[in-house]
C-alpha cells in the first residue's frame, strides 16, 4: 500500500469547518487568516510562471505577519539549526505547525497537503513536510498511515542522503512504539535518536530522543530516570517556549509520580503562570491538584478544583478536560472532600464518556483514593529539582484563562 492517501484533500475552508464541528467551536483569532493562507498555498500547485513563486512569497508573508521575530527566528520545533527559517516553505510549514498545536488538525493537513505539491518529492524539505504530516495521521487517530509516512521519509532520507530525515523518521517510529504500547521499542529508538542527533549536534532532535526515554522509563514505573532523561529533554528545548512548558509540565507530574510533591508544584506553577494552551494547562492544574493534596494544602487543592469547573464550560479538548476533573476529583478525595470530588468525578465521566476514552471512564468509576507510591526521597534527582525551584518565581493568577488560539 502506498503511503500516499487515494483521497482528494480537502479545501481549506472544508478542513476549518471539520476542525469546528469536532471543537464545537472555531479556535480563535487567527483563524480567517490561516484559511486564506491555506487557500493561497492549495493554489500555488495550479499556477504556472512566475506566479507560482508570487503566491507562494505572499503567502508566506501574511503567515509571518502572525508571529512574533522570536518564533520565526526560531522556526519549527525540531528543525535543526542549518534550516533556512527565512524561506518562504519554513514559514508556512511553521504556520502549519502553529494550526495543529491549536488543535485544528485537518487545517494543518490542508496547508501541508498544498506544499506538498509545489516541492520536488525527493528533497529535504518534502521530508520535513512528511514528517509533519505522518505526525498529523497519528493524532487523527490513522497509526497505519502515519506508519506508513514514516517509513516512506525513511527511503527519502536514504536518496538524498540526509541524516537529519534519518532521525525524523526515527522520531516516528518511537512515535508509533509509544501509541501502540510498545514500549521495549520505545526504550530502543530512544537512546538511538539521542546518539545520532547528539553527534551531529542537532540538538532539538536530541530532545525527541529523551522524550521518548523518558516515556519508556515511566511505562516501567522508573520514575527517576525518566526525571533525568525529561530534564535533558527540557534543556534540549531551550528557546521553544511551548515545548519546554509542555517538558515542564510533565516534570511535574514525574516529580509526584517520585513522591516529591513540593518540586512538583514548583514546576507546574510556573506552567500555570504562563497561561499555556489548555492541553497542557490542563496536565499542570491536574499536578498542581494532586501535589497539593499530598502536601495537605486545602485551599490550594479548592483553588486547582475550581479552576477547573470554571473551564469545563469552554471549547476545550474533552480528553485533556475530563483528565484534570478527574485529576481535581482525585485530589479533593485525598482531603476528604468526597462529596465535592463526586460532582467533578462525574463531569470528567461523562465527558470521557461520550468521548469515548475508556481509560479514564475506567479511572473514574474507582472512587478510592489513589495508590500512594513508595519512593527514596533519597533518590529523587536533587540537581534537577534545584534546577526547576532557580527557575524565575511566579504569582498564580487569580484565574486561569488557558490560550486557545
């Protein structure tokens, strides 16, 4: 079977109005722009002469016209540093980005599925877009396809003998091992990601190597080293403010896996600060929650509950909202607050419910307090939770408004 999807892609306008019926909702601001932008591109493909570089050029520069001289300085996330941020194809492929960290997948398909077809598909850059879009399969939910993609990246990284496709298609492989549950797999291409990416000194993607160490050592219950190995992914990010927020959000959760609570608040208190995009707020309050109730802090453990009540009534990812309900409801039950941690328990329920997420409708319907872990305080990394409580201090805010756009 082809890689290639046998389906014609959908328009711009098409894939926006997917991504609102699953929101039950648009996703903010920007969002008339990204469809003309995409528009634009989906064009470029049909243009002959001269004016396919003229719609590509303009294109490029209403999407730049969307952030900050940071992030395009900084460009995609893993991109190493050779990558020419100031081409019209990296600017686009970064908006692409920015549409699927927002959550609107099938927009973000759209504006890749138009560069795809104005680049020659033997070329590093349509590698990249690959890579991009193997990623996309998989949130949707098509692990084959992704699968697929990435072994197609694979043969590509081989004809145009890229070492930096090589390891993007690794990133995907580990991708693939960490959905279907394969974790000795996982454990296996992540130590392989980090040699290579690390001796060709393409740091950002050393950091997906850790990432997936770090993952491999919590499915074993290893929650040490997978503190370790989050912290090298963590500083490999360095730049990156959402990823490195997102890296900190799940050291916080690994610090309370660990039994030191206070490092774990101290870590996602600085995510919360931040008013990050909700998938990852969400995993910070739901920490925030659980840490407080470990340390006995009533008020703090009602502030993280009604923060996330207040949420429930937004446009938000149903798995990440019924994640932290549940995660409330868990907490208040730690402090005897039962009959306040039923209600939130049977919200998370019943979202998860209706989403289908049959892990948490399990969780929810154990209404015992969770397990605590026993851990060496011993062996808790101290030089990393030093390194998290330097980090610059914060205020929580009053409410939490998490970024949707």
């Amino acid at each position: 079977m082809s890689y290639q999807s046998t389906s014609i892609p959908m328009s711009a306008a098409q894939a926006y109005r997917k991504d609102v019926e699953k929101r039950k909702g648009p996703v903010g601001k920007d969002d008339g722009a990204w469809i003309a932008i995409s528009t634009m591109v989906g064009q470029v493909s049909s243009a002959r002469g001269s004016d396919r570089r003229r719609i590509l050029d303009e294109a490029a520069g209403m999407a730049a016209e969307l952030f900050d001289a940071s992030d395009l300085a900084y460009g995609c996330a893993f991109d190493p540093a050779f990558v020419d941020r100031s081409s019209s194809i990296a600017i686009l492929r970064l908006l692409a980005e920015r549409v699927e960290d927002r959550g609107s997948l099938n927009l973000a398909m759209s504006v890749l599925d138009g560069l795809r077809g104005v680049l020659p598909p033997k070329s590093r850059n349509a590698g990249r877009i690959l890579a991009q879009r193997g990623r996309l399969a998989w949130k949707m939910g098509n692990a084959d396809l992704a699968l697929a993609r990435y072994r197609h990246l694979q043969r590509i990284s081989h004809d145009v003998r890229s070492s930096e496709l090589t390891v993007r298609s690794w990133v995907g492989f580990a991708a693939i091992a960490q959905i279907r549950g394969n974790y000795p797999s996982l454990r296996i291409w992540g130590p392989k990601i980090v040699e290579r990416a690390e001796r060709l000194r393409m740091v950002r993607l050393a950091s997906a190597g850790h990432q997936a160490m770090m993952l491999g050592y919590v499915a074993a219950q290893e929650f040490i080293e997978a503190i370790r190995s989050g912290w090298q992914a963590y500083r490999c990010r360095d730049g990156d403010r959402f990823g490195q927020l997102e890296m900190l959000a799940n050291l916080g959760r690994l610090f309370t896996l660990a039994g030191d609570h206070e490092t774990a608040r101290s870590a996602v208190s600085r995510v919360l600060a931040a008013q990050p995009v909700f998938r990852i707020g969400a995993s910070a309050l739901g920490t925030y929650a659980l840490a407080s109730a470990a340390l006995l802090d009533a008020p703090a453990v009602h502030w993280a509950a009604e923060q996330s009540s207040q949420l429930c009534d937004r446009p938000y990812e149903d798995y990440a909202m019924s994640s932290v309900l549940l995660d409330c409801a868990n907490a208040l039950d730690t402090i005897d607050e039962t009959a306040y941690a039923s209600v939130l328990r049977a919200r998370g329920s019943t979202i998860a419910q209706y989403a289908g997420y049959h892990e948490l409708v399990m969780t929810s319907s154990d209404t015992s307090r969770p397990a605590k872990i026993a851990a060496d305080r011993a062996k808790v990394p101290s030089d990393v939770a030093r390194e998290i409580d330097a980090l610059p201090t914060v205020d929580l805010p009053e409410h939490l408004d998490l970024v949707t756009v």
